[in-house]
C-alpha cells in the first residue's frame, strides 16, 4: 500500500508513519511533504499513491489548494486539528477525517473503509471547505497601548467599535476605549459577522451589546448600547432589513 503522507508538522509526520505501518505492515510511506507546493511538483511527476494522509493546514496554506492545481484521484483521508463540530460538517464531502491527535482506533476505521472500498470520495466542494475553515480563523483579539505599556484585547470584550477623525476605536464592555490600528473596512473581513455588524460608516456593534432596539423616523432603527455610545446610534432605513436579518442569525 503505496502511502503519501502531506504533513508540515515532523513529530506528527513521524507518529502517523509509525502509527500507519505499525497497524498495516505492508504500508509502505513513499514520501512525507510539508507544503502546498511541494505536493503539487510530488503529484505532478509521480504515480500516484494508493492513499493519501493530508494534513488541513500546512506550511504555505491550505491542503484544498492542491486540488486548484492538480487532479487527485487517490483517496485521501484529512488529518485536523480543529473541534468535532467542523470535523462533522467536513464529512458532507464523503472523505474521512481524523482529528489530532489521532487515535488508533479512528485510523484503523479509516483503513478499513479504504480497503473494503465501502465509500467513494465526492468531489471536494473546495470553496466551502474553505470557508468553513474561515469561521475558525477570524481576529479573536488585538494589540493596543495601554498607558506606556502594550497589551492584548479580546474580541470577546469588545462592545463596538467607533471612527471618528480617521482613528477606529475600541469600547469595551468595562467602558474603557483603546485605539486600534485598523479602520472600520478592515474590520469587516477580520471580524466573525455573526458577532459583530455595521450599522453605519462610523460605527460597528456587538451583539451583545445591543440593550434595546426602537423603530424612528423614515424607516431606521435606534439602538441603546450597554455602555452608552458618545452619541446617538441609527440604523440606516438601508441597512436595517439586513440588520435585523442579522438580529434573527
């Protein structure tokens, strides 16, 4: 069993080599890579394997992007460290997934499946993946000047975010504000939105800051934050069909 291990990690290339032939004797492990490219060039000159073991996040990016650029007709069987919740939504692609660190008895289910041949792997729908992937990868937290000194701020603890005078910002659930480095724009691609919405060009919320929500004039929407903004805070008529879709997740 001609076996490819894609794997950045060396301790854990080495522990599932030893764990693969250690459960299949007859396994023979052509080659351990270590990135995007190098499975790429590997893929492109060689047979392909009987099987292969890929590891979700590798050195230059993600293990889908090899399927971007070379057609994979082995089965593969992905390796992750992330929770049995994406793990589980991961299985919709009829691959199989082993989450780290890997235990025997799950390898040995995957072998066997491999062998009896009692699954065929769909095609990989590449852009969900990656985007479920994305949910785990949002900023969870950022760096600001406290007094003279720097410290961390959690995601979590942040009530809005506010722009004024081309500074962003940050007010947390204590009523304290750090500046943060990055602009309201920034923020969209770097926040988890269902956390966290943008009601207008200069403010961005928390869920769960939102204390009370009141309908005003010409279709917007007025928002009491818990701790109160500096000043007024309107949901656009615009913005508030898609804000209270957001409201319902």
């Amino acid at each position: 069993m001609k076996t490819l291990l894609i794997e950045d990690e060396i301790p854990a290339a080495r522990r599932l080599s030893k764990m693969v032939v250690a459960a299949r004797p007859n396994a023979n492990i052509v080659d351990t890579l270590d990135s995007v490219e190098g499975a790429v060039r590997w893929l492109r000159t060689f047979p392909a394997p009987d099987l292969i073991f890929m590891d979700i996040q590798i050195a230059d990016g993600l293990s889908f992007d090899i399927f971007k650029q070379v057609d994979i007709s082995s089965p593969v069987v992905f390796t992750t460290a992330f929770d049995q919740y994406a793990v589980q939504a991961f299985k919709v692609s009829a691959v199989d997934y082993l989450l780290k660190p890997i235990d025997p008895k799950d390898l040995e289910t995957a072998l066997q499946k491999f062998e009896n041949q009692r699954f065929k792997q769909a095609p990989l729908d590449i852009e969900a993946l990656t985007r479920l992937l994305k949910k785990e990868s949002y900023k969870d937290r950022f760096l600001v000047k406290n007094g003279q000194q720097l410290t961390f701020l959690a995601a979590a603890d942040i009530a809005y975010f506010r722009s004024s005078d081309g500074l962003t910002q940050a007010h947390t659930v204590g009523g304290k504000k750090f500046f943060v480095e990055n602009t309201l724009e920034e923020l969209e691609s770097l926040l988890d939105p269902h956390a966290f919405f943008r009601i207008s060009r200069g403010l961005t919320v928390r869920l769960n800051a939102i204390q009370k929500i009141h309908p005003h004039l010409n279709g917007r929407l007025k928002l009491e934050l818990l701790p109160a903004a500096p000043e007024d805070v309107f949901v656009s008529r615009e913005r508030a069909s898609e804000f209270k879709t957001w409201l319902g997740g």
